[in-house]
C-alpha cells in the first residue's frame, strides 16, 4: 500500500496525468533582431528594404536579397561568410547561408 501511495505522489508531481503540464517553457535567448537587410531571413517582400524576399527552396531558407548581373558574383553583397552572394541566372543574389537573426 506504501508503494501505491508512493507511485501516485510521483505521478502526480511529474505530470503523469496526461493533461497539459504547469511547467514552463525555456525560451531561447534571442539573436540580434533582422532589419530587413540583404541576406536576412525574411517571409515577405514587405520585410525587406529591398522588397525582395526569396525563397531558395533547395537551400531550405528565404532572405531578403538583391538584383545582380547572372554570373557575376561581384554584383552581389557580401554574405555571412565573408564572400559574394551567388548570382543565379534569375539575376538573384543567394548567399551561402542567411545572417544571424531572428524575423
């Protein structure tokens, strides 16, 4: 019967019941905010000083980017590392990966 009444107290107090859990959430501290620069993450045009927001698919990430001469990489900004963007031959900047912050 010690057992029982054992088994149910730490049921209880871990959340064992199958309902939602009192516990908090930890939130993740926050990256620096995005201002709508190129190469940061976006999900609208509207976010963008440029007006330009794309999805690159096969990269799986959509930036803010810019217009550029295809295959000349020398029109595009530098990205976060530290090299051109790509321009695609869509005349689209991709950078190899988005900059640090959070939409």
């Amino acid at each position: 019967m010690t057992r029982l009444a054992l088994v149910v107290v730490l049921v209880a107090a871990c959340g064992g019941g199958g309902g939602s859990s009192d516990v908090p959430a930890i939130d993740a501290p926050a990256g620096p905010k995005c201002t709508g620069a190129v190469f940061d993450v976006c999900t609208a045009n509207a976010e963008c000083m440029s007006n330009n927001c794309h999805l690159f698919r096969m990269a799986g990430f959509s930036v803010c980017t810019a217009a550029c001469t295809p295959g000349d990489n020398t029109t595009c900004p530098v990205d976060s590392t530290g090299v051109n963007g790509f321009c695609n031959n869509m005349g689209i900047c991709k950078p190899a990966a988005p900059n640090d912050c959070s939409p």
